[in-house]
C-alpha cells in the first residue's frame, strides 16, 4: 500500500513539474541594444515579480498556459508580452521603448529614491552625457569647469599662487557645501580646498546637484547643497577610452578609462597624470597657474553573485606636488623668494553591497575609509596635518504603485591629528556623527507629489539635532509644473573653511567645543518649469525659474584676536536670498543655453548690515552649441560676472569670461581645440593681487581669473 502511495506522489510531482516552465528572458534598451539591468518583471496572476540582474537577464518559473508579462523600467514605456506556457524558445528577448521626454531616461542617484526625475519632489539639477563630455574638453584635468558655468554656483579660489578653489552655492561658502562620489563623502574637512583640483571627470557617468539643504538624507554639511559625482559602471560591451590634453600654459593631461563586464564579474579602472609647468601670463614674478604634478588611479571590482545581489568594492589613491609662487624660485633661476607649497596625499576605500528581495525593496550597505595627508610649505612656516574618516550607511528602501519609504542608518568620523611645528596649539580634534533618517515619497496622484523626511543627528560634544524636510511637485499640465521644498541643516565648527585656507592656517586657532557651537540653518526654494515644442515640432523651448532663501544663524567666522585668529560664533545672522533662471532652446542641430543668477547674501550683526565678500549679486550664463551628430561639435560661450565686495573695504570690477571650443569625430577618436577665455579676462590686468614686496607677498582677494587667455586641445580615443 505504502508503495501505491508513493507512486501516485510521484506522479502528481512529475505532473506538476511538467505544468510548470522556467523561461529566461533578456531585457535591452531598444535603440541602444544596451542590457537594462534592474527592470521588474511582473507576471500577472502569478506570484510576486523579480527584477533583471545587471546583464538585464532573470529566469522565471511560470505555470502552464497563456501569462502576461509586464517589464517596467525607469525612463522607458512599460511593456507586456504575451507567452505561452510550456515555452518552446531558449531566449524571450524583450525590447524596452524609451519615453518620448529626454530627462526622464535620467537615473538620480542622489534621493536613493528609485522613481524617474521627472516624479521626484526634491529639485536636482544633472550634467551628463555629451555635455559632461564637452565640459572636459575645457579642463581635462579637473571638475571647476564643469561646475562653475551652471547658474547658482561658482568655484572660489582661495589661494592666489596655488589655486586652490572651494565651490559655493547661491551666495553660500565652500564649507555648506557636500561633496560627494557615488554618495561617499570623500571630500570633507581639510581635504575639502583640493577636491575640485584633485577630481578629473573622464570617469564619471554624470554629475548630480540638489541646492539648498539636502540635510535628511545627508547630514550636516549639506546647508547650501550638494554635488554627487557619479561615477561608470562595467557594461557588457568593453568601454576603453583615452584622453590626450595639451596647453599653451604648460599643461598637459593624460588619462585612460576601462570598464567592462564578465559574466558575474566586472571591472573599471580610471588612471590619470596631470603637470603643468609654473606660469605667469602677467610678468608679475608669480605664478598665476603652479607647477605641479598629479598621479591618479581608482580602480574598481564588480561581483554579481545572482539576480538579486551585487558587491562593488574599489579604492581611490591620488598624489600630488604643487608649488606656487615666485615663478624665478620655483625654476631655479635664483636661490630664495616666496612660495607655497602643498604635498598631499589621498587614499580612500569604498565597498558597496546591494541586495534585492523584490522588484519593489532592497537594502544598501556603504563603507568607505579615507585618509588625506597635506603638507603646506611656505618660507619660515611648515602644516603638517592627517585626516582619518570613515562613513558607514545601511539603507532600506520599499516602493509601492503610491509610496515609497526610504529609512536608514549612518556613522561618520573624522579624526584629524596635527604636527606641532609651531608655537600655535595644534588643531587635532576627534569628530563622529550617528544619525537615523527616514523618507517617505507618496505620489497622491498624476498632478501632485510629495515627499517628507526627518533625520535626528548625534554630534560628538555638540548633542542632539533633529532635521525635518518637505518638498512638493505640483504638475499643472503635461507642460507646466513647480516644485517647492525646505528644510533644516546644521554645520560642525571646523577650522577648515575658506577663510583659514587663505592663511594656510597659520596662527588660526583650534575649535574649543565648551565656546563653539552648532551653526543652525533653515532654507526653502521654489521654481517653475515650462517646456514646449512649435514650429511642427521642430523648436524646443523650457525654462526655469528659481527662487531660494537661506538662513545661518550664529554664523561662525574667523576673527583676528591679539596677533592670532579665533573662530567665534557671532551673534546675527547671515542669509542669502535670490533667484535662477535657465533658458533652454534647440532648433535642428543649433543649442541654446541662457541663465542668470540673482544673489544677495548679507551679515546681519544687530543693526549692522555686511555683503559677503566675493559674491557677485548678477551673473549671465550664456552657450551656443552647434552639433552634427558623430561628426563635428562647435560651442561659443560668454559669462558675465558683475562687481564683488572685497574684504579690505575695495569693489571687484564686472568682468566677461569667453570661450570657443570645436571638435571633430570619428568612429575611434576625435580631437578637438579650446579657446579659452580668448578676451584675456585677468584680474592683474586690473590691479595688482598683492600688497607688500614679491619676497613678503599680502594677497588681496581673487575674484576674477588670473591664467587669462589659454589654448588647449587634444585627441581621444574610443577603442
């Protein structure tokens, strides 16, 4: 009986499994024939759906029959496919149809939120593509280009022989400001003057900016906004590239780019060289571009264990020597004069894990370790200091058809530890912040979004701080929308803000905890969006139009104090008001960009009213490209910048910055030419930059650009 039993349970097995087929299917982009990764799959009727791994592949187990399949992904036209059940085809290959509007095929990284950019409430600002191509063309070498010709943000230099540059955003300083790669906070602290000089975009896939404060998801820092690089991942068709740059300053950038995958593994590796000789457009004995030379490699290691996890793990190491100042010293041609020195060193670590229970949740684990070590030289003065941080996140994020949660912990440290070598104490300091942040996205319907969050911080010696945000989408007709958001933020005093880097921290106190305390921060912004095509279809037009208002209170500023400096938290306020316009237009293979920034930031001390040192209050963004599509690349620009308030009480001139670049491709390579800056725009053209003997230098501040009129061009190869 046992045995009757048993063979009539091996037969209803056997039936079943028959009834049951595991079909596999493969998921591209329909133009590009690239494999979409991450699309979900739906079969209706059936059990939860799954999503496609990083080659756009899945297995699927369906019953016997007829069964719809649904395949969606952002920024493509969701598909269903009809199968049968057995199926009698190795392959089912499907082809997803990018939607219509460009900006939605755009993946954000920076809101971790998985809906398309056309359906996120936070306004973000992206540079990709042929535009972030374009950009390197102007600055192989570093990222200032890329960032200070968008409306809203300028790159400060803080240095006037070693040019190094802090970025601000609308009216803000450089320290209000995250800097980030693929969400790691790499570039914090002391490390934070050489960001922008030490970062050469070849590598990246785009770039991401959020203005105002992005403090839920990021934390303190991130007052004025933040700036995500994001760096390219392997592919399954091999991306080998190499870029070539020389300049008429005496420059010269090499770099070279692979990525590719391998089945379940996967591997990118950026390296890059960048010198330039010392140079001196102006013949005034210092160098308005420094003598250095940079080495660079970051490469990185993909594994895709299945469907459903993925582990990436790479490390970044950058060395450098640059030397500014008296240009005959830094040749050699005489044994003394003034100079400044900086050598430093940048090595950081970065893993990430990703696991998918569903097509509709998944967890992130982040880590990353850094270490940056600086050296300034300067006669009869040596900084010797070494920054440790580490950042470690857990992210859990859940998407339903209406809502999304996104909830999360993190721990940040930053230890830095000086070496005395002069009489002032050492600026050491032990800093960590554990924090807890949770978002939620609730699309009420087609013409409303709205997205909250609330992040509570614990900040060593600092205590408890609670940060809410709320921002809205409002979309009035397929034409017209508007976004409105706000929130709190917060800054930890450090000594490592523009106004100390100018000193090269010579005399600058350390940060005493039981005196210092938290800057403190609301914003809010609002904008409008209107886009429109006419003649037939054959002219696009959008613009944009923004409004933004940030409050600091006890703003913390360097005052000199006895022959030394101390960082106080003066009592008042500092805010910054404005707005942003953007004007797009296309018409056949001709570009418009036009945009202009608005910004008023004052001090307010009791009665006193005091503008904000070298914050231009009007600027005009200005390009015209003219592209034929793999064949030639032509842009022309011109930004203005109006008069700036200086520190020492005198008024910077308005100034026009001009460019001309134009490229030729090929199947394999194209090279190209850049005029920039062609009208010689300079500020020693103006005045001098510095007071006192050129052996002794007092540096007035740098508003205007001091390597004037530079060529560059170069080759790059696609192989």
């Amino acid at each position: 009986m046992n045995k009757f039993f048993l063979l009539i349970a091996a037969l209803v097995c056997t039936a079943i499994s028959f009834g049951q087929t595991t079909i596999k299917v493969k998921i591209i982009d329909a133009e590009t024939k690239e494999p979409l990764p991450n699309t979900s799959i739906i079969s209706k009727g059936a059990d939860p759906g799954q999503v496609s791994d990083n080659a756009g592949e899945a297995k699927i187990l369906l019953p016997a029959g007829t069964r719809i399949l649904q395949f969606s992904h952002v920024g493509y036209e969701t598909n269903e496919v009809v199968v049968e059940i057995p199926f009698k085809d190795s392959l089912l290959l499907v082809a997803m149809q990018p939607k219509e509007e460009e900006e939605e095929e755009v993946v954000i990284q920076s809101t971790r939120s998985s809906r398309t950019i056309r359906d996120i409430p936070t306004r973000v600002e992206f540079i990709a593509g042929e535009e972030l191509d374009e950009k390197g063309n102007m600055k192989p070498g570093d990222i200032r280009m890329v960032l200070t010709e968008s409306t809203g943000i300028q790159t400060q230099q803080t240095s006037a022989t070693s040019a190094n540059a802090s970025i601000r955003i609308q009216g803000l300083d450089g320290r209000y400001t995250q800097l980030l790669k693929d969400g790691f906070p790499l570039y914090a602290g002391m490390s934070s003057g050489l960001g922008l000089l030490q970062t050469p975009p070849l590598d990246m896939k785009q770039f991401e900016v959020i203005k105002g404060s992005a403090s839920t998801l990021y934390g303190g820092g991130a007052i004025a906004g933040l700036v995500n690089l994001i760096s390219k991942i392997p592919q399954e068709e091999r991306e080998l590239k190499f870029h070539l740059d020389a300049t008429s300053a005496g420059g010269l950038n090499t770099s070279g780019f692979y990525g590719e995958k391998y089945g379940k593994t996967g591997v990118t590796v950026f390296a890059s060289r960048n010198s330039n000789t010392p140079y001196d457009p102006a013949d005034i004995g210092l160098t308005a571009i420094p003598k250095f030379e940079r080495y660079t490699i970051n490469p990185k290691f993909f594994a895709y264990f299945n469907d459903r996890a993925t582990l990436s793990a790479g490390v970044n190491i950058t060395h450098e020597d640059r030397t500014g100042g008296d240009i005959d010293y830094i040749k050699r041609n005489k044994p003394s004069g003034f100079y400044e020195n900086n050598n430093t060193d940048r090595y950081s670590s970065q893993v990430k894990f990703e696991y998918l229970f569903n097509w509709r949740s998944h967890l992130t684990f982040k880590n990353s370790f850094s270490r940056f070590q600086r050296v300034i030289t300067s006669p009869g003065y040596v900084f010797n200091g070494t920054q440790d941080a580490s950042f470690s996140e857990l992210t859990y994020v859940s998407t339903g058809e209406k809502m999304e949660w996104i909830t999360g912990i993190n721990l940040v440290t930053d230890h830095f530890k000086e070496r005395q070598l002069t009489a002032t104490p050492t600026r050491d300091y032990k800093q960590s912040t554990a924090g807890l942040f949770i978002q939620n996205n609730w699309k009420l319907n087609e013409k409303f979004h709205l997205e909250t969050g609330i992040r509570a911080d614990n900040v060593r010696d600092y205590g408890f701080v609670l940060l809410p945000r709320v921002s809205a989408l409002i979309r009035f007709s397929p034409k017209l929308s508007s976004r409105i958001g706000g929130g709190l933020g917060y800054k930890t005093p450090s000594v490592f803000t523009e106004e100390s880097e100018r000193l090269q921290y010579r005399d600058v106190l350390p940060i005493d905890d039981n005196v210092n305390k938290l800057e403190r921060s609301y914003g809010i912004n609002a904008d409008i969006n209107y886009k429109t095509k006419f003649a037939d279809g054959e002219v696009s037009f959008s613009i944009n139009h923004l409004f933004f208002y940030t409050r600091i209170t006890d703003p913390l500023l360097l005052q000199p104090t006895g022959g030394v400096y101390r960082f106080n938290n003066v009592n008042g306020h500092f805010d910054s008001r404005g707005m942003e316009t953007n004007v797009k237009l296309g018409y056949a293979d001709f570009k418009l960009f036009l945009g202009y920034t608005f910004t008023k930031a004052n001090l307010h001390q009791g009665t006193i009213e005091t503008e904000n040192f070298l914050t231009p209050r009007h600027r005009l963004n200005s390009v015209l490209m003219y592209e034929v599509e793999e064949k030639w690349k032509l842009g022309l620009e011109a930004y203005y910048f109006s008069n700036q308030q200086l520190s020492d009480g005198a008024t910077g001139r308005a100034y026009w910055i001009t460019g001309f670049m134009a490229e030729k491709l090929w199947e394999k390579f194209s090279v190209y030419i850049n005029f920039e800056n062609f009208l010689d725009t300079r500020q020693t053209r103006y005045e001098s930059i510095y007071t006192g003997s050129i052996t002794n230098p007092v540096f007035r501040d740098i508003y205007a650009p001091l390597d004037g009129f530079v060529v560059n061009g170069g080759i790059k190869f696609r192989l």
